[in-house]
C-alpha cells in the first residue's frame, strides 16, 4: 500500500482523539478510517471491517433518504465531497452492519492539500434521537 499523505494521517490521529463519528476516505475512494465513536452506527470496529470502496458503504448500509427512497452512491455526502470537491450536509437513513436501523446527519468536506492535492475526504455523522 503507497505511503499516505502526512495530512491523512493528521486526520486519522486527530480522528482518534474526537468523540463525535468521523469517517476518512483517502484519495483512491477507499475508506481509509473511522474512529471508535463511529463504531456503534457501523456496527462493527474498524478493525473488522478494514479497508472497502466508497461505493460499497451505500449497499452496505442500505441507505435511504427520509423517505425511505434509496440514495444513489453519488448522492452520498462522502461521494459528493470526494468528487465534487464541496461541501454537503444532508439527512439519511440506514442500517448499520448488526441490523439496527439510524437516522443520521451527515456532513462530509473534501480534503484539499497544498498546491491543489485531492487528498480525499471526511463525514462527520450525528445520530438523530427520534423523540
């Protein structure tokens, strides 16, 4: 596997220390990481599930919108920030891998270098309490 850019792996370090969901995509549309707050909406640590693609996270999560109309992969917020280069914050529903449905927040950023370099980038998600 190349060597990660020193702004990654900033990101994953600091990823590690936050307490709120984050998840790192790297500039190949492979998810580099997402730290242990993220665990519980997955539903399985890091370690577990490794490295998969950016268009295998919609099938494995069985994303909807609100409405329970599936979201096409690039619809995705992470999609969107890694191929757009914006910003995007939206609300969706899955399911994480032990079967509990979420309802979630997302926001995800692009991951911009200096001198232009597309490093990847980053969902920070929020659990939505229904009630």
């Amino acid at each position: 596997m190349p060597q990660q850019a020193v702004e990654l792996i900033l990101m994953r370090q600091l990823a590690s220390y936050l307490s709120v969901p984050l998840f790192i995509i790297g500039p190949d549309e492979r998810l580099i990481y997402y730290n242990e707050a993220a665990e519980p909406l997955v539903g399985r640590p890091y370690s577990e599930v490794g490295t998969i693609m950016l268009n295998d996270i919609n099938a494995m999560f069985h994303v909807t919108d609100e409405a329970g109309n599936a979201v096409p992969p690039d619809k995705l917020p992470l999609t969107v920030a890694m191929r757009e280069h914006r910003a995007v914050h939206t609300r969706l529903m899955g399911k994480s891998l032990d079967g509990e449905p979420r309802h979630l927040e997302v926001t995800a950023f692009p991951l911009e270098g200096q001198a232009g370099r597309h490093l990847g980038a980053v969902a920070i998600l929020w659990e939505v309490n229904s009630g």
